[in-house]
C-alpha cells in the first residue's frame, strides 16, 4: 500500500513540476539574399560581408546556413515592435519585426509580422527570399 502511495505521489509531482519549465522560443527567421535572377548573392560572391543591427545599434548574429542562407539568432523575444536595419556594399535595408507573448500553455514569444522597406521580399515558407539588385 505505501507504494501505491509514493509512486501516486511521485507521478502527481511529476506532472505539475512539467509545466513549469515550458518555454516557446520565437520561430526562426531566415533569410536568402538574391539578384533580380533568383541567383543567391552568398553562393555566387557578391555578398560577402553583411550586417544587421536593432535600432539601438546593437548587432544581430547571423549564422549562415550550407545552403547559402542566413538565419537571424535571439530574435523576437519581446512584445511589441522592433526595428532593424540591413547593411552591406550591395544594398541597405530597414525591416521590423512584430512579437508578441505566446497565448499557451507556456511561456515564450511568437512573431507575428515581418515588415520590409525599400527591398523586394517574398515569404517562401520557411524563409524570406530578399531581392538585392
């Protein structure tokens, strides 16, 4: 009988202490640079040096991905709206991104809305495709 108890005891534990540890990080953003041709820039050495910053200046990491994309890091993680601006030889661009709290069973963010200006950008699900020339 007391192990019937410990081990109710400990499942019950168990299920309440899961909960407490969810989190849902923003969905990631990535991005693929293209000429006018749907030649990607990073593959055929146009871009090769790039940055992004938020409108407070700080810099954004980018990880470029094998296939020649580029995936924005720690983005997204607030409510509201925030600014970023683009930078490269090529072209200069401004793009915000709209976030808001996760509405779950876990705590988190979502992003909402990406918003470019001054750039051609298509939503190839699962990726931006960004026209540069």
């Amino acid at each position: 009988m007391l192990k019937k108890i410990f081990f109710f005891f400990s499942i019950t534990l168990l299920l309440l202490s899961c909960g407490d540890d969810c989190y849902n990080a923003p969905q990631q953003i990535v991005f693929e640079f293209v000429d006018s041709n749907d030649e990607n820039l990073i593959t055929n050495g146009t871009l090769n040096t790039f940055s992004i910053s938020d409108e407070n200046q700080i810099g954004v990491q980018l990880t470029k991905t094998d296939d020649d994309k580029v995936v924005l890091e720690n983005v997204g993680a607030y409510n509201g709206t925030k600014n970023y601006t683009f930078y490269s030889a090529v072209k200069i661009f401004d793009f915000s991104i709209e976030s808001s709290e996760f509405k779950g069973g876990c705590d988190g963010y979502q992003i909402s809305k990406l918003t470019f200006k001054n750039v051609v950008a298509t939503d190839e699900k699962g990726f931006y495709k960004i026209v540069l020339e």
